[in-house]
C-alpha cells in the first residue's frame, strides 16, 4: 500500500506488479481480503533512467504499476507502533550527522545531538533486553 494524501477517504492506492490488471487486483482483494471493491483504476510508470558522470546511462528507479481501488467502506491507516517513532528519531539525527559530513563540516555532532543518541540507542537496547528475558520465561 502507498500512502497518497490526495485520495478520497474509500480510496486506496497499491503498487503491484507490472503483469496485473484489473481483473486480478479485484478478484485478489475481493477473494482474499473480502473487500467490496467498487473500481480499479490502473497507471504505468516507465522507467527513470539518469546519466552518470561518466555518460554511462543508469536505471535510477524501475518501471513500476500502481493500482488505485475504490472500495464501499472508508479506508482508516492503522496507527503507527511506538518502536518507528525511537527509529525516526535517530534516523533524523544520523541524517544532520550525514549531512553534515557531506558539507564539509566537523564530523563530530554537537553535544546535545550526542547525548540524545546515545539516550535514544540506550532505550533500543533496554526494550531488546527486556522482550529477551520475555521469551526465556
């Protein structure tokens, strides 16, 4: 599933493969899900293809086929788990690191970044060490 935040509230928007049609994405849904679907719309995407330096040409992102469905009920995204939120953040904060890196500017992150870092590592480990002990009882 894709998240688009132009579609109607019974919309929902799939990439799926290049060799389905719409006949296979409403039995597939309508059969294994048990959705009512109302309509299938279908939209091909070639390939980006992106010239190096080097002028060898480059596939930079596949040809690819998404599906919108438009099914009876109105389509509600569950929420997120807690565990993405902790990785969001240190992912933002490796990001400014990277970035950082690539500017030309110190490697080492200010303090106040290294310290919630290592805060936010900290709880990744005290959470995996505590579903471990879960399993051994």
């Amino acid at each position: 599933m894709v998240r688009s935040p132009n579609l109607e509230p019974n919309q929902v928007a799939f990439r799926i493969p290049s060799k389905c049609n719409k006949f296979d994405i409403h039995s597939y849904l309508t059969n294994i899900y048990g959705v009512n679907v109302q309509e299938v719309r279908t939209m091909n995407y070639a390939t980006m293809h992106k010239k190096g330096r080097n002028g060898m040409m480059s596939v930079s992102q596949p040809a690819y086929k998404k599906a919108i469905v438009t099914i009876d009920e109105p389509f509600v995204w569950p929420k997120e788990p807690e565990w993405c939120q902790t990785s969001l953040k240190t992912a933002k904060i490796n990001n400014k690191m990277v970035s950082r890196k690539m500017n030309g500017w110190r490697i080492r992150a200010p303090e106040d970044e290294r310290v919630e870092l290592k805060r936010l590592n900290d709880e990744a480990v005290a959470e995996q060490q505590a579903k471990q002990q879960k399993k051994k009882k």
